[in-house]
C-alpha cells in the first residue's frame, strides 16, 4: 500500500511536471530533485520543506525589494512568488497522499 501510494506520488509529480513544460515553465524545478536511494522518505520530505521555505523566503525577498523601490523586477518577484505557491501547493499534495496512504493502513486488519 506505501509503494502504490508512492508511485501515486510520482506519478502525480510527473504529470505536473509534463505540464509545465508544457507551458514552457523549464525553470521551474520541483522542491525534490529526485528520490536518492539511500534517503529515506522521511529525509526526502524534510528537504521538501527546506526547499519550500527557501523558495517563500525568497520570493518575500524579492517582493520586499520591489516594494521598497530597491528593484524594478516586478514580473521575477511575481514569478518567485508563483514558484513558492506552487511548491507549498505541491507540498500539501504529498501531505494529503502520505495523510491518505496513512489512513489506509490503520483500516487494514492484521
């Protein structure tokens, strides 16, 4: 049941990912490069919600700096700030999927 909800994961991530090349969206990349064989998935997610809260900070970052008159990028502060909802958006996905794998077990009898 963890394996499928696993694959369920990835392939999720995967559809979004073709989508957003799709739309030209090549330098987006998502908060996990990819599943390293030896990290755990508990170390994967923890590096998930690093990588999440750089990308808010970031975009806080740059929204700040526009909004002071220190940087006229508008559109790349705007941009970050997309790229940060998207990733948290994400993130909560995986949450709702690992909340979902979760329940299921506790209903199987052993």
């Amino acid at each position: 049941m963890f394996e499928q909800s696993i694959q369920l994961i990835l392939a999720d991530r995967s559809r979004i990912q073709t989508d957003m090349a799709a739309l030209g969206g090549d330098a987006i990349q998502p908060a996990i490069a990819g599943h390293a064989g030896n990290a755990s998935f508990g170390d994967s997610l923890r590096q998930a919600f690093v990588n999440v809260d750089a990308r808010e900070h970031e975009a806080a970052e740059r929204l700040a700096a526009v909004d002071s008159g220190r940087s006229d990028d508008l559109v790349g502060a705007m941009l970050a700030s997309q790229q940060a909802s998207l990733s948290f958006s994400m993130l909560t996905q995986v949450r709702n999927k690992v909340v979902g794998a979760v329940d299921e077990l506790s209903k199987l009898s052993l």
